[in-house]
C-alpha cells in the first residue's frame, strides 16, 4: 500500500498574500521601498545563531545598498573571552552542560559596543546594522527585521561544517560539542532575545531554505500564531540514522531508501520542529517553539503554562530498531539530580508504546531479582575499558512485547528497546538527558565511540526497580475507562510519579474528546487515516494518517475523531497524552 504519512504538513493562513515575499530581489526592494519617515534611516537586521550570514550579507550588499553597514559582531567579545564566559555552562563534559543564565548583552565589549552607537550619530543615508545582537547597536531602528532559523536545520549546518557556535567560529568541531554549546548556551541566550524582540518587529526573515529566503509581515506571523493555536496541527517530522537504526520508517514514513538506516523521528518536540505555514501559496519555515512563546496559554492551557512556563512539556517520538540493533542500555536522572546539575526544573520521564514489533522483540526494564549493584557498575567499567563485553542479561530483566504493548520507564529505571521493535516513545521533554550505561561496543556512525555515562548513571539508577516490580508496575498498566458506539477508551499509563497521562482510544465510528483547557498530542497508531472535527465548526476538518503525531491546543475544546477515507469502516486507534491536573 502506498505510504501516506506527510512530512511537510502545511498550516494553511488565507488572507495575507500581499503580506509575504518570496526572493532576494523582491524582498530587499520591499524592504527599501518602506515608508519610515525617517531621513537617514536605520534597519536592524536580527540573527538567530545559525543563519548563513554570507548569503543574507550579499543580499543587503548587492541589492540594498545601504550607505553604512555596522556589524554587530564587530562588538562582541573576543573568542577567548567568550570562551570563557561561556565554560562554566558549556563545562568540558562532552555531552552535557548547565542551562545558562547568561543574556546577549553579556557577549559585548561595552566599549566597542558604544563605539558601534556612534557612529549612529555621525552617518548618512541608509544605515544596515546586522547580526546576532545588532537590537543592542540601535535599539530603536526605522525597521527591525529577525532572521529567524529553525534548530533543525542549525544542526544540519554545523554538521556540515556551514555554521558555528555564538561568538566564536568553531566550525569543524565535533558535532556532539557544538550541539551541546548550542543546546545549553546559544538558544538559551537568543531565545531570552527573541521573546524581547518578536513583539514589536516589522518582519520575519526566513532562510532555512539555501538561496530561497522569504519574508512575512509581523501581522503575517502573529496571525498565523494565533490561528495555529486555536485548531489541530502538526509540526515539520524529521529523521536521522543512527548506529542501531532501523528499516520500518523507511517503508512507512516513505524515507529515501539508500540511506543506511533511519533510527530517530522526532515527530512533536516543538523545541527542535519548526512549523511550515502556507501563506496563498508562500511557504514560510519557523520554528514551532515561537508557537509556545507567543500563544502559552492557548496552546498549553493556563494551568499548564502556570506549572512549566512557555514549555511544551510533551514530547513524542519515534525510536526505529527493526531489522536494526538494541537501543543502548541506560537511565534518566532524577528530579533533583537534573536540578542540581544541569539546571533543568523536571526530568525527562517516559514510555515505550510498541507501533509495531518482530517476533523476538523484547523491552530491557528493571533490574533481575539477584542483580548486586556493586558487580553490575564494575562489569560495566571493564566493559567501557576493553574488557569482557557487559553481560546485559545477566543484570536487567529482559521482557518480551508485542504490538500496541505500553512499556512505562520513570526515571531512574534502567531501560532500553532491544532490536526489531518499533517504538513511539512518549516523554517528558528533556530529552537530551539520557545517561548511557552499555552500547553493545559499538561506535557511531562518525566512527567514535559514543559517549557513556557510568558515573552519572548510578548515582541515579533505582535499584528497588526490579523483576516482580516491573511486572506489578509498569508492563502494560492497561485499565478501561469508558465505551460508547462504535469506541473504547483505556487509560494506558504513565505511571503515578510521572506527569503525564496516556488513553487509548480504539473506533469504528466517531469519538469525541475534550481538551479539558489541557493540551493534548496524539498518534494514530491503528488504522489509515482519521479525520478530526469540531462540532461547533471551529476550525477545519484535519486529517491525519497512520503514525502521525498532532497536537490538539487547550483552547480547542470538544473535539471528534473518526475514521477517514480508506479507513472508514475498520478499526483505528489513536494514543493520547496530557498533562494530569
């Protein structure tokens, strides 16, 4: 059968033709053409960390024209002082770091900065200022234009050697230590800017794409923001090999088959995702984390936004081993452990739900009734040091799934999915927070040894966490809570110490839901495609396809889900989580 699943989900927002721009040409005459009142006038370009600044720079060069070009970075710090502002977070771990306090203006040489103010004084004609920062060089600018980028795609371009951290050009650098630096300083620092900026900018440049930048009237973004947040939709899935990656998406999720594996998705972490809005046939990319900065109580629902800030607490995605490798066995930190040392306000609790499953799939959970910790940490060290490779079934307890089986891992709970097992994983957010205990001696697709993390690990493993119970506790914890026509609800998980909550629904026929002024996400994991519906007409029927994720925003309300299409008539299943009240 044809695969169905959509990896460009578009957000159709009518009305604002004439509010977006496609091409250099077009938008550098549009943005000279403006009427800013103003005889020598002052356009401040904006940048997320990770634009390509080279192309955008020849663009304002070449067609704009400007009288005088001020470059922000022309402020910052030096390299090394960066460098070492920046050590304290960045920490010389090679995966992990503190979240930083730090704000923009803390990268600025004030006295070159005031320099940079001078020359506001002194100019004539049309002045640019560009760069990450270039807010502080004229905070009050004729024009204010971000450059917005999509982490994704950041991550693409430093893997390539394109882009690199704030404030110091470490291209070339390993991957996994710009990532981190990003991840812990960068996007802290420039999104603290962002939601300072957003407010009262003029337009919002988007050049995820190479040589196909496209721009939109602040007008453009808020409306499309607050439209998004009032009907179901879906952020931009993207996929990545990785050493234990498996076939199963290639298949169904219709991936580019000469690729060697396809171990990730990340199909709703809103942090990472970006949104693709069609704007009368103009395709416009951001981020979806402006969604949960700018629209928090809509998307979230206040209570929701009152426990977690401008968070989206929910994440799901995909972990693909089938005809593939075991997951590496690891843990999660605790609560306090996370707090105390990464800066982080919860952890990153999470469930295994089976899509699909081989006939030898298994689930590692728990610890074996007779496992001695202190034996279990030493074979584990020689194992990391060249020893006899870790015998992991001698201290885990291994379990057998099947598909459609609900496997809860709180933290603290030593885990992983073994191969030819397809896996929708429903978590808390933090995800970047995986402590590593045994990789099967395996290496990277990079060819280095992938970082372990023994020390971290059993400060926080829960050794009470065993074989009788795991069983009691965490294995498929299914309870029914309602029936009507044509559908069943089950109340699948997450277990009593974790915030989220799951229910399953299987259909035939139409059922309905109510977001309670709580959001919720989605997947359909039985059945084609579903349709779903506001009873009050609220928004558009949205349709969905099997293995989709969506996110259904607080302030929809009442809700349906029926069968659609080729899936009229069968059975469909969709697995949904919420944040408990």
């Amino acid at each position: 059968m044809t695969p169905n699943y959509d990896k460009q989900p578009k957000i159709s927002i009518e009305g604002f033709a004439s509010h977006c721009l496609a091409g250099w040409s077009n938008i550098v005459r549009h943005l000279g053409q403006q009427p800013v009142g103003s005889k020598n006038p002052v356009i401040v370009i904006e940048t997320y960390p990770g634009v390509r600044d080279a192309e955008i720079l020849k663009a304002i060069r070449e067609d704009l024209k400007p009288d005088t070009l001020i470059m922000a970075s022309d402020a910052w710090l030096s390299a090394e002082e960066i460098d070492a502002l920046t050590y304290p977070d960045v920490t010389d771990d090679r995966i992990f770091g503190y979240m930083t306090r730090l704000t923009i203006d803390q990268f600025f040489d004030q006295k070159k900065l005031e320099a940079l103010k001078s020359q506001l004084n002194t100019r004539e004609g049309l002045t640019v200022v560009y760069g990450t920062g270039a807010s502080l060089v004229c905070n009050h600018p004729d024009l204010l234009v971000y450059a917005d980028m999509a982490r994704w795609e950041i991550q693409l371009r430093m893997r390539r050697g394109e882009v690199s951290n704030l404030g110091v050009d470490n291209r070339g650098l390993e991957f996994t230590r710009m990532y981190k630096r990003a991840y812990f300083v960068d996007w802290r620092v420039a999104d603290r800017l962002k939601k300072l900026l957003m407010p009262r900018m003029d337009f919002l440049l988007d050049t995820n794409e190479a040589e196909s930048p496209r721009l939109i009237s602040a007008e453009a973004f808020r409306t499309a923001l607050e439209q998004t947040a009032r009907r179901p939709f879906r952020v931009v899935p993207f996929f990545d090999p990785g050493p234990w990656g498996g076939q199963w998406m290639k298949e169904v999720c219709n991936l580019d088959r000469s690729q060697v594996n396809f171990a990730w998705c990340f199909d709703c972490v809103p942090e990472e995702n970006s949104l693709l809005f069609d704007f009368d046939g103009i395709t416009v990319e951001m981020p979806s984390i402006n969604l949960v900065f700018f629209q928090p109580e809509k998307l979230l629902g206040e209570n929701v936004h009152a426990r977690f800030g401008a968070e989206f607490p929910i994440r799901f995605d995909f972990l693909d081993t089938m005809d593939g490798g075991n997951l590496s066995l690891q843990v999660h930190p605790t609560n306090e452990y996370i707090r105390e040392h990464f800066g982080m306000y919860y952890t990153q609790d999470e469930s295994y739900y089976m899509l699909d499953t081989g006939e030898d799939a298994c689930v590692y959970l728990g610890l074996n009734e007779d496992a001695d910790p202190e034996q279990m940490i030493r074979e584990l060290e020689e194992a990391q040091q060249g020893g006899a490779p870790f015998d992991a079934d001698k201290h885990t307890a291994r379990w057998p799934v099947k598909k459609h089986d609900h496997v809860l891992i709180p933290a603290g709970t030593i885990h992983c999915s073994g191969k030819n097992s397809m896996v929708l994983e429903i978590s808390a957010t933090p995800y970047i927070f995986t402590f590593k205990l045994w990789d099967w001696g395996r290496l990277g697709l990079d060819g280095l040894p992938r970082a372990i993390n023994i020390g971290h690990g059993e400060k926080n493993i829960n050794w009470n966490r065993r074989e009788q119970w795991v069983r009691k506790h965490l294995l498929n914890r299914t309870e029914k809570i309602g029936e009507g026509d044509g559908w069943t609800a089950e109340r699948t998980g997450l277990y009593e110490s974790e915030f989220i909550e799951t229910h399953r629904h299987w259909f035939t026929r139409t059922v309905t839901h109510h977001t309670q002024g709580n959001l919720n996400v989605l997947n359909l994991v039985e059945g084609r495609e579903a349709v779903v519906e506001s009873p009050a007409g609220a928004f558009e029927p949205f349709v969905v396809h099997y293995a989709e994720t969506f996110i259904i925003p607080a302030s929809v309300g009442e809700y349906t889900i029926r069968p659609w299409g080729e899936a009229t008539g069968t059975q469909c299943a969709t697995i949904k989580a919420f944040v408990r009240p």
